[in-house]
C-alpha cells in the first residue's frame, strides 16, 4: 500500500476530526454515565510495579468514597506500554479517547511516554493528570496536562542545597542516560556550583542491564568528598547500592545521596541493609507521621495486606483522584477540557505527602520535599524524615 503526501494529510485531518468530535461528545455524556478515565501505565516487565501501585491508590480513594467521583461511578481503562513505549503510549491515549470516549487521561510513568500522550491530550481537549512522569518540560508540552507528581529538578535542588549546609562542597554525579537524568544532573549542578561547591565529575550510565563495577571503581579513583546520583525506581539503585557496598566507598570517605528514588518504599524491603544509612531528597515517605497518611497506611495495609507497602506512586494515583473529584465539583459535573484545566489550576488540599498545591501558572505540583536517612525501625527499614523544604515548585518555572 503507498500512501501520498496528500493522502497522509487527509487521514491526520481525519483523526483530528474525529479526536474532537468525540472529545465533544464525551464532554456532553449524561451525569448518571460512568465517569470513564483512561489510566495509560506499566503492568509488565521490571516496572510492573509501577502499574499496581497507581492502581492501589486509585482503589482506595474510591472505596473511600463509595466508587464515585462528582456522584458518578467510575469506570477506569487501562492500558499497559510494559515501559517506555511513546509510540504505543501514544496510540493507546488515541483508542482511550476515539472509542472508549474516556472523558479524562492518566497515569503516564515514564517521561517519553507523557510527551507522546501530549499531543493526544492538545487534539482531543481532554485534561490529563501526570501520575509520575517527571521531566520538567511534561506541563508545557500541552495546555491540557497538569502534574500531581514531582519533577526531578524539584526532588534534586533541596538535596543539592542540603548538601551545600553541611559543609559538603565537592561533588560527583552519577544519573541514568534519559531525559529525567539529565534534568537530575542539571539541577543539581546548577544549585550546587551557584551555591559555591564544585562538580569534580560526571557520568550517564545506560538504562539496560548496567554493570555499576567500572563506574564505581572510577569514582573511587577520582576520591570526591562526595556523590550524587539518581536512577528510576526500581531494579538500578539496589544494583548500584550492592556495588557501592562491594567496593568499600563508605569506609573510603566517599559520602553518597540521591533522590528519593533510590529508597522507593515499594523496593526498600527487598533492597536490603545496602539501603541503610543513605539519605535522599523526596515528597513521600511511608514513615511520614501525619495524622493522613497514618490513616492512608493503615487502610492500605487494611485493603491490601501487609506485603504491599504504598509508594509515592500508590500517594499520587489517590491525589490523582482527589484532584479530579474537586474539579468536577466545580465545574458541576462538566469534563470539557478547558472547564476541568481551569478548576485544576490553583486546586490545594492535603494529601498523605502533605500539603499540595497545583500552580495556576505553570499546572505544576508545588509541595514539600524532606530530607530522610533510610533505618531500619520496628523490624522495617523506611526513610525517616528530618529536614524539609516548604512550598518547593519547578526550579526549572520558578520564573513564572
């Protein structure tokens, strides 16, 4: 089959259409339909956990409120991209929208794939919730996206700042090759060298299967006062963690941070002692001791059994909700794309994490970042929260 210039066009007309129309329509559906939101994760492979996590939260929340959302039930449809997968993450925000008329988008993990389902969200009018997905530029890549999440740079300045405090001047960066990474190692460079300290090296490590042992050992050579790194959650940080252990970086003076990332508390048990000791910069911890996520822990262990511990994933897919249900309560109902963006934009309320706040500006999450040491308490290791930073946005918006 060869299709022309001119034929491409007339179908990319076609979709358009279509993804307007149907975004119309679903912007019309009747208040006794269900409410239909498009959840677009990771359910299989090494981040399936990603996927559960989103799913316990969002359970939660509506078991808490009788399965509804604005007084309709809720009807989610999910989809797996088993990862980074833009192209696929992008037809499955099209299907959500053209034939299962989801009214609104969420989920979306991973950086690449919220990009692709920006432009989905920019065709159709359809408000989209970020779950995770953390590259700073995610918000302004579409009009109709607004993020309950972190960004990377957000997590990384305070740790940067932190470090700066205690005297740590000297400093080694070592972050996953994609875009968060990148975001990682540019904003801590950018807090740590404006603040006086010094950025003696650097290195992006692969995504797939990365053997830590030549980096570690480089490091070592080089003998910086400290490091910082920064992978996704899930199987590099434990891998890193043994290697550093293995080399003896502790007892050669080397100190070493990250974001909270590396302490996910869904990995924190099967991550072990290698784990102990390691202080990080994150928006969530299962130990945070507000009277909210006391009750938030206690009714997911209640839910969920004592195996599955909630996860800054598991906080955002229940903020996600909570969000949602608060906007259609202002707009009465109404799930048009620029009716629920505008209800979003300024929408605070408390969450497990704390208090949060979505930027009118920027559609941005403004929260508190701690600084925790991960120990082991009650027969658990968890990350303890001992310092913090208020009301922390976007460094990469701060302008705005």
């Amino acid at each position: 089959m060869i299709t022309t210039k001119r034929g491409l066009a007339a179908h990319t007309l076609t979709c358009l259409v279509a993804l307007a129309a149907t975004s119309a329509a679903t912007a019309a559906q009747a208040a006794d339909e269900p409410l239909r939101i498009g959840l677009i994760a990771t359910y299989s492979g090494p981040y399936a956990d990603y996927g559960r996590q989103f799913d316990a939260g969002v359970a939660l929340y509506l078991q808490e409120h009788g399965g509804k959302i604005a007084g309709r039930t809720v009807e989610v449809i999910k989809k797996d991209t088993g990862g980074p997968a833009p192209d696929l993450a992008k037809r499955m925000a099209q299907e959500l929208v053209v034939r299962d008329k989801v009214g609104i988008l969420t989920g979306v993990d991973f950086s690449p794939n919220a990009y692709a389902v920006s432009a989905i969200a920019t065709q159709a009018k359809v408000p989209t919730l970020v779950m995770n997905a953390a590259s700073s530029g995610i918000t302004t890549s579409s009009p109709y996206i607004a993020r309950l999440s972190f960004t990377v740079q957000q997590v990384t300045e305070p740790m940067a700042r932190w470090m700066l405090k205690q005297n740590i001047n000297d400093a080694y960066t070592v972050v996953a090759d994609y875009a968060a990474g990148v975001d990682a190692e540019t904003a801590f460079k950018k807090a740590f060298t404006a603040g006086g300290g010094k950025v003696s090296g650097s290195v992006r490590t692969p995504m797939s299967n990365p053997d830590f042992s030549a980096y570690v050992q480089r490091i070592k050579d080089a003998k910086p006062q400290s490091v910082f790194f920064f992978f996704p959650s899930g199987v590099m940080p434990p891998a890193f963690l043994k290697v550093w252990k293995e080399r003896g970086m502790d007892e050669a003076g080397i100190k070493l941070f990250a974001t909270g990332d590396a302490t996910d508390d869904s990995y924190l048990e099967a991550t072990g002692d290698v784990a102990l000791g390691l202080i990080t910069s994150h928006h969530y911890s299962y130990a945070h001791p507000s009277p909210k996520n006391q009750k938030f822990v206690k009714d997911f262990a209640a839910k969920f059994g004592p195996t599955l511990r909630p996860s800054y994933f598991a906080v955002t897919a229940y903020d996600a909700m909570q969000a949602i249900d608060l906007a259609l309560a202002k707009t009465q109902g109404d799930v048009s794309g620029d009716k629920v963006m505008t209800a979003l934009k300024g929408l605070s309320f408390e969450s497990p994490r704390g208090p949060v706040e979505i930027d009118p500006v920027t559609r941005d999450i403004v929260q508190t970042v701690y600084i925790r040491k991960a120990e082991r308490a009650k027969g658990q290791i968890v990350n303890v929260e001992f310092d913090k930073f208020e009301r922390v946005k976007d460094p990469a918006k701060e302008a705005n």
